[in-house]
C-alpha cells in the first residue's frame, strides 16, 4: 500500500514496470489495456492527437 500512496503523491516518479503491471493485474486491466488509457489521458492533456490517433 506504501508504494501505491508514494506514486500517489509523486514521490515515486518512475515506478518500475513490475509494479505497473501488479497494479494493472489487481485492476484487471490488460498493460495494453492501461497503455491505451494512459496515451488517451495525455492527448487529452495537451489538447493533440498522437500520430497513431491521426488516420
């Protein structure tokens, strides 16, 4: 739970890809699946399509 909350609050910037992946389990996300939604979140952001967005 510690690391959950340390990424939470940023103060785990870059958790390591084991951690993402048991989080995305417990979450019953596929990593493409979480992939996808994090991409979406950042377009979002920015207010731009990313070049795979664009057909």
């Amino acid at each position: 739970m510690e690391t959950v909350r340390s990424i939470e609050k940023g103060r785990t910037a870059t958790p390591e890809f084991f951690t993402v992946a048991a989080l995305a389990t417990e979450l019953g996300l596929s990593l493409d699946e979480l992939y996808a939604f994090v991409r979406s979140d950042r377009s979002a952001e920015s207010g731009q399509a990313s070049a795979d967005d664009v057909s």
